[in-house]
C-alpha cells in the first residue's frame, strides 16, 4: 500500500502530460478531421531540441523552440499544399532521422541535479501544482474558444471548407 502511494504523485504528473497530448490529438484527429501522424517524431523532436538547447540556454529559450520545431506539419500542409495525411507520414517519417541528427548519437543524457528544467522528476511535488494549473488554464482556454462563434463553428464544420462556406466562414 505504501508503494502505491509513493508512485502516485509520478503517475499523476505524467498523466497530466500525456493529457495534455491526447487533447491535442483529439482535437486533430476528431474535431478537425484531420489524420496526424506526426505526434509519433514530433515529441521526440521537441524533446531532442530541448536537451541540445538545455545545455547553455535558458529553458524558457529551449521550450519555445521545441514547440516550433513541432509546427513541420502544418507548414508543409499550410505552406506548401500538401494534403493533410502525406505531410504527417512525411513528417513522421523524417523527424526519426532528424532527431538522430540534433543528438549526434542515438540518447544523450542530461544530469538531473545541474541541469536547469522547468518541471523535474527530481521533485515532482513542485511539478505537480504546475501541471495541474497548467493543464486547468489549458482546457479553460480551449472551453473558452469553442464557446465562440468561431469555436462553433469550426466544430460544426471540421476541416470541410465546403461546409464551412456554407456556414458563413471565409
């Protein structure tokens, strides 16, 4: 019983961010219409991005470029016009081999006591009321948002333009 109870603050921790991350897919693969595929590289690569820049940069710094460098999907799609379900095959398929390029080797290792990280297993009762806050203003935004006309609509409408012409969207 006791081992339990050590274990849970760790389990809630990483399931507050894997929630996190199945609200984003949901969004795409339910509300949007859209199969993505790129969940599968693009967490490696922020997470590849973050460990090469935790080195001498701030971990602010590191946590911003690490959610750009998961945006390749929709600037493939929104760029340059590939449909929806190639760019996230593509995508997924070229994150593995760039994410071996960003480390230089297979796993790179960061040490927990002197590198300096937003949130850390090393004390996850301080990481815990982040996430949960986090995650509170997260779902709070996103209540918000599809509480709007636009939020209505585009759940109304999905990825269809066709049917979001039809319902006054330009």
């Amino acid at each position: 019983m006791t081992q339990l109870l050590n274990a849970l603050p760790g389990a809630l921790a990483q399931g507050l961010i894997w929630g996190v991350m199945a609200i984003g897919v949901y969004i795409t693969y339910k509300v949007l219409d859209i199969a993505d595929l790129t969940v599968d590289g693009s967490i490696c690569t922020g997470a590849a991005v973050c460990t090469m820049l935790l080195g001498g940069q701030s971990p602010w710094l590191a946590l911003l470029c690490a959610v750009l460098a998961g945006a390749v999907t929709g600037l493939l799609h929104v760029g340059l016009g590939i449909p929806p379900i190639l760019a996230g095959i593509l995508t997924q398929m070229v994150l593995w081999s760039v994410n071996l390029k960003l480390l230089g080797k297979a796993n790179q290792a960061l040490p927990a006591r002197t590198t300096p990280v937003l949130l850390s297993q090393m004390d996850v009762g301080g990481a815990l009321p982040v996430l949960l806050g986090f995650c509170v203003v997260l779902v709070a935004l996103l209540v918000l948002f599809f509480g709007t006309e636009l939020g209505c609509a585009l759940r109304a409408t999905g990825c269809n333009k066709f049917a979001a012409k039809y319902c006054g969207m330009k």
